[in-house]
C-alpha cells in the first residue's frame, strides 16, 4: 500500500463514524476529552490536510494558517462534505513537489524559520497525526456512544497492528 492508498484508508475511518454518530454525540464536549469533542478533533485533522492540500501549489506550508471553521466540528454532514473533498484531491498529488514548511513555536509568533520539506513528507506528518487523533476519538466514541463498533485497525498504526498480529502467531 502507498502512501496515498494508506492515508485513504485512514481516512476513510472518519466517514465511518461520520455517517455513524448522532451528531449531539460529534459537537457535544466530553470530559475525558478535556472538554473537546469528537468534532473538534475531526475539524482539527481536516483543517490540516486543507492547509496542507490549498498551499502547496504556492509551494508553502503554514499550519498555523489553517480556517479552525466551527462547522466542520459542529456538523458532521459539512464535515463529510470537507471530507469528500480531501480524499478526491490526495490521489492527484505529485509527491515529490519540494516545499518550505514555515513553522513558528513561540507564542508571540515574533520568531518564525522555515524548514525544506516535500509534499511526501508532510503527508506522512499528517498520516500520523491523524492516527494520533483517531486513537484520541476512539476514547471519545467508546465514552460517548460504546455500542459503535470501529472498523478494525481504527487509531491503531500499521506497525502496531504488524507487531500485534506477529506477537500473536509467536
């Protein structure tokens, strides 16, 4: 499986409980969440492949940038539809494209640098990042609504599952 085909796959978890939620169950806080929701981890991956996928062609990447639109983590219709967008756009990515990553980790955003990166590379930031968040929404989905069954392998990455499945056969 390429990269595409892997964050695709990826993906492809969040349609699941998208079309699977009631969406009181997507916006509304939950405590083991630090008072975040489901929605707004949601918003928070999405918001990323958009800043990612929107300003490569300008050959550079701010996630800082990013909309933070409400309405991507309080309906999960409009967040399908962002959804949908994505996944139709990633397999028509040159992933060799060379880009500038501008990053900023002081608070008064006074000291900025930029780091060379490529489109191949940032899309394996974001893959795992999104594992990252889907492990975090598996918390919230077993808290908020713990009869939904997940797909296999949700929030779990690939090397996890392959040294589980290994420890298994030994």
């Amino acid at each position: 499986m390429n990269l595409i085909e892997a964050t695709l796959s990826k993906l492809s978890n969040i349609q699941y409980y998208l079309n699977n939620l009631e969406p009181t169950i997507y916006k509304d806080p939950l405590e083991i969440l630090s008072y975040s929701s489901i929605g707004g981890h949601t918003r928070h991956v999405l918001e990323f492949y958009q800043c990612l996928l929107k300003q490569c062609a300008d050959g550079k990447i701010n996630y800082d940038l990013r909309k933070r639109n409400k309405s991507i983590q309080e309906d999960p219709e409009f967040a399908g539809t962002i959804l949908a967008q994505i996944m139709d756009t990633l397999p028509d990515c040159d992933v060799r494209r060379k880009l500038k990553l501008e990053i900023c980790y002081d608070e008064d955003h006074s000291i900025t640098d930029t780091v060379d990166t490529s489109l191949e590379r940032e899309l394996v930031y974001n893959l795992e990042h999104l594992i990252h968040h889907l492990a975090i929404i598996k918390i919230g989905l077993f808290i908020a609504a713990p009869r939904m069954t997940l797909p296999e392998g949700f929030g779990v990455a690939p090397s996890t599952i392959r040294f589980n499945r290994n420890a298994c056969a030994q």
